[in-house]
C-alpha cells in the first residue's frame, strides 16, 4: 500500500528549530531554513539526500528501528558543519507508516540561554534558605529562651523542660533535613522490582498522611527491574504521594492514581557528567488536585519554593536529588482531560 507524503510544507518553513521529513526509505523531502544554516547545506543538497549522510550520532545511544527516539545535549557529525551538540528526536508519523520527523535543536545555544535562569535560580535558592532558616529556627530559640528565663525565675522546671527538648528536637530534625542535600555517597544501585517498593509506599500512605484518599493503581504488569536504589525510589515515591495528598485538600475529588510504563526511545544525562543512557521504565505519581501555580511551576525542584504558606521547599527538591543521583530524571506537568497533576519518573532498567 502505497502512504501518501504529509503535507506540512507551510509548517515546516514555519518552526524556528531544524526539520527533516524523511520517507520509508531513508530519504530527505522536506526541510527548513534552520536546518540549511544548522548543517551549513543548501536546500538543494539536503532534499533527496539519504538523512543518514546527512548525519551520524556519534555518542552511544539506543535508537531501535522502527520506534521514536529522543537524545538530548548529544553530538552528530555532518559532512558539511562538522561535530555539532544538539537535542535530537527521531519522530514516527503514526497516520503515514514509515515516515519519520528528524528535529534538531544546538544544545549549545540553549545552553546559553539558561544560564541567566540558573543563575537566578541559584540566587533564590540562597534568599529562601536564608529566610527559611532565620523563620523555622527563630522561633524555636525564642521558645527555649522563655522556657529557660522562667525556670532562671523559679518556675516549675518540668513541663518547661519538656518544651525546651521538644524544641531542640524540631530544629534539630530541619537540620537533619537540610543534611540530605549534602550526602555525597553513591547511591547503591541493583536490579529492582519496583512493585514491591510501589505497594509499600501506598499502604504507608493509605495509613497515615493519604487516610480517607482513594489511591489507584495502573501498572504494566510485563515491566522489568529497574536499575534503582530500593531505599532512596521508597523514600521519593512517599515524598511524591505525600505532595499529592496535601495538594487535595480537604473538599472535592480526591484521588491519586500509581502509574508505570515503559518508554522506548527516551536516552538523556540525568546530570553534566553522567554518561547518556536510556531511561525507559516510567513511573507517574498524578492526582486531582489544581496543581502548582504557573510563576512557580518551572521552579518546583528549586530547594526553598513552595505554594504552601507552611511548605519548606525541600520535599520536591530532595527528590529531584535522590533521582539525579540514580540516572534518571523527574519532571512535572499537567495532563489530561480533566487536567491532572503529574510527576513522571524516568529511571533506568536493569540490563
């Protein structure tokens, strides 16, 4: 059966990022101005051209025939502008078989442009630590100065002295918390069957913080160990349910739903550094809540942001860390009808 060309000339020429429409057999038929400049070729010399002589992934990646795959911040060599870094995505067409979507963004371009963002996000990170600290440790110490003034003035020590170690226990534990931004040991990573470690974190839940919550489960039941560290993937499921929960509220619909998949194709660094390696078993954390307001969203994995006028920042931000640190990658979004709140995990398998 013979599948007829896409017709996307007019958005094609449109997208500020570099396009290739590639047909079953390999070959260039459409393309844009940004991908000439990009490859430093001609129009002329790109359309009909095998996308393979155009290109050539030079790093280890996993591209699998016949599936989409995605490289981010990897290298290509090209006949013609030589060794390029770019984000790269190989797209099936699903309503045309056999066509395919290349995309090419220079990674070094959009490297520039976060740097102003991270610094920024650095210069909030120090204000909110340096608030949250002078707050949550203020208060306590006012307390233990009263309790220790009226015991100096002859008051009944005992109740007094409960307060002052209660006291001492609170800003102990936030300094503790603080602690875990700074453990630089290697995680201990193994092959994982994350099921066990899935329905751990969701009867502590159900027991405690997610009491009255409706917790649903959508597994894939053919999915493989993961390459994971068992305490640290509990210790940011609970983080993640707990975030849930408290985003529900007391009114409305409440309910969480456990999600894993796997994603085929999906090959990134969890950190500068880390060696590029796929990241196929996904797992969601999602609820109904109304997820975090829009001037704070791309900062959720900032250390000290919270929407809550009592949250310290640090849950999300402790995750963030602790996947990093296994190879893969946590992101957040809003998705589905009616809008979800989701946190995807992608981590990488046992091989």
């Amino acid at each position: 059966m013979t599948v007829d060309a896409p017709d996307f000339a007019d958005l094609v020429a449109s997208l500020p990022l570099a396009v290739m429409l590639v047909d079953p057999a390999g070959r260039v038929t459409l393309t844009n101005a940004a991908c000439e400049q990009l490859l430093n070729a001609s129009e002329r010399a790109v359309i009909g051209a095998a996308v393979d002589s155009l290109l050539t992934l030079t790093e280890e990646t996993d591209p699998r025939e016949g599936r989409t795959f995605a490289a981010f911040d990897t290298e290509i060599e090209t006949p013609r502008a030589g060794r390029l870094r770019v984000d790269f995505a190989d797209t099936l067409l699903a309503d045309h078989p056999g066509w395919r979507l290349v995309t090419l963004h220079h990674a070094a371009h959009s490297r520039r442009l976060g740097v102003a963002a991270e610094r920024a996000a650095a210069a909030r990170s120090a204000v909110g630590a340096a608030a949250m600290l002078a707050h949550e440790i203020k208060n306590p110490l006012s307390g233990i100065r009263g309790a220790a003034q009226l015991i100096a003035d002859g008051a009944e020590a005992g109740e007094l002295t409960r307060l002052i170690i209660t006291e001492v226990d609170r800003v102990a534990a936030l300094i503790d918390r603080m602690e875990d931004f700074t453990d630089t040991r290697p995680p201990s990573l193994r092959a994982t069957n994350i099921y066990p470690l899935l329905a751990h974190a969701r009867d502590v839940a159900l027991a405690g913080f997610a009491r009255g919550i409706a917790i649903e489960e959508r597994f894939d039941p053919s999915l493989p160990a993961a390459l994971v560290d068992g305490d640290a993937l509990l210790q940011v499921i609970l983080n993640l349910l707990k975030n849930a929960a408290t985003a529900l509220g007391a009114i409305g619909e409440r309910r969480i739903v456990l999600t894993t998949a796997y994603r085929h194709g999906m090959a990134v660094a969890a950190a500068p550094g880390r060696p590029r390696q796929p990241l196929p078993i996904e797992i969601c954390v999602m609820d109904t809540g109304p997820g975090a307001p829009e001037d704070i969203a791309e900062h959720l994995f900032d250390p000290f942001v919270s929407s809550r006028p009592e949250g310290k920042g640090l849950g999300l931000a402790l995750v963030d860390k602790l996947v990093r640190d296994m190879g893969g990658i946590v992101q957040y979004s809003r998705e589905g009808h009616p809008h979800m709140t989701v946190f995807r995990l992608l981590l990488p398998r046992a091989f």
